[in-house]
C-alpha cells in the first residue's frame, strides 16, 4: 500500500500536478465518452448505417493517432505542453457542440471532418498530458509523477462514461449529452488558466 500510496502522494504534495491530474480525470472523461457512444449516436440519431458509424469512429481515433504526434510537435516546437492543452481543450468543445449539431443527411465528408476534429482533440491529448507532467516533476521523480497522475485519468475513464450515459437517458437525447461534454473540457481549461496565471506571478 506505501508503495502504491507513494505516486498519489507526490502528486498531491505539488499544486501543479494536482492540476494536470485533474485535468487528465476531465479529459479522460470526455474521451471516453466519444469512443464509447459515438456509433450509437451517429446510429441512432443520425439514421446513418453501422458501417457508416464506424468508419466515422475509425475517423475519429485516426485522428486522434495523428492528432497524438501532431499536438507533440506543436507543444515542442512553440505553445508549449500547457498551452497546447488549452488549445486542445477548446478544440474538444468546439467538436462537442459541432458533433451535437450534426443533422441527418449531413454529407459524409462533413460528418468526417467534424468527428476528425472531436478525435484529434479528444483522443489525442494524452501525448501532450505526459509531457507537461514530466515538466512540472520535481527531478528524477518523472516517472513516479506520472504513475501518480494516471491514476487519477483512469477515474475519468470509469465515471465518464456511465456519467454520459445517465446524461443522455435522462434527456432522452445524445445531442444533449454530446454538448455537455463542453463542460468538463471548460473545467479543464479553467484549470490550466489558472496555473497559468500563477505561474506567472
């Protein structure tokens, strides 16, 4: 138990990962909800066949393979990895209310492009998330930061997604789940603004 309780204790001890953390419990929430109810949505919402739901969700998760490297590059080469993920934190909300808006009979290519943008922003945050991670550990602690602030993005995974599928039973209606995931990417945003700001007092 020390030895498991020792990652989760390093991270609480250091405000700035407490927000990474956070963060990660956010956006882990909102990826997982894509991947999981996207084909359901695009199904049973927008008419359109399996097939054509999947290929929109294998859109989706290729954008998010390439928005993985894309987004790594960015971060490394002027943003930074904390000002990458406000980027993509506004991009995640941005393809959240685009995806919502979507209608029945939407062209194929416009259902594509804004799932992209979803998946890019939503499944391709991860890379980025480490990375600021590894910066904000004290030294040599990298690794221990990172096992520490996992466990908190692995608690987005288990309660997105049963949280998405409440929102959308309790509405009757995916669209309005879909926009909700606005929410916990403003939250994340917020987040980060914050240590933003105090970082540059």
């Amino acid at each position: 138990l020390a030895t498991l309780a020792r990652p989760i204790a390093l991270v609480l001890r250091h405000p700035a990962l407490v927000a990474l953390a956070a963060c990660s419990f956010l956006f882990s929430a909102v990826q997982v909800s894509v991947t999981t109810y996207l084909v359901t949505y695009l199904h049973e919402t927008l008419a359109l066949t399996l097939l054509a739901a999947g290929a929109a969700l294998s859109v989706a998760q290729l954008a998010g393979v390439v928005g993985r490297i894309a987004w790594g590059a960015i971060a490394d080469r002027g943003l930074g990895p904390r000002n990458t993920l406000m980027l993509l934190a506004i991009l995640m909300m941005v393809g959240s209310v685009l995806t919502a808006l979507l209608q029945s009979g939407s062209p194929t290519l416009v259902v594509w492009a804004v799932v992209g943008l979803l998946g890019a922003s939503a499944i391709g945050w991860n890379g980025v998330y480490l990375a600021a991670v590894a910066r904000q550990a004290p030294p040599g602690q990298a690794g221990v930061a990172t096992g520490g602030t996992l466990m908190f993005t692995f608690m987005g995974v288990v309660v997105g997604s049963p949280a998405f599928g409440a929102l959308a039973s309790a509405n009757g209606s995916y669209r309005v789940a879909f926009a909700a995931l606005t929410v916990p990417a403003l939250a994340g945003l917020a987040l980060l603004i914050r240590r933003a700001v105090l970082a540059a007092r």
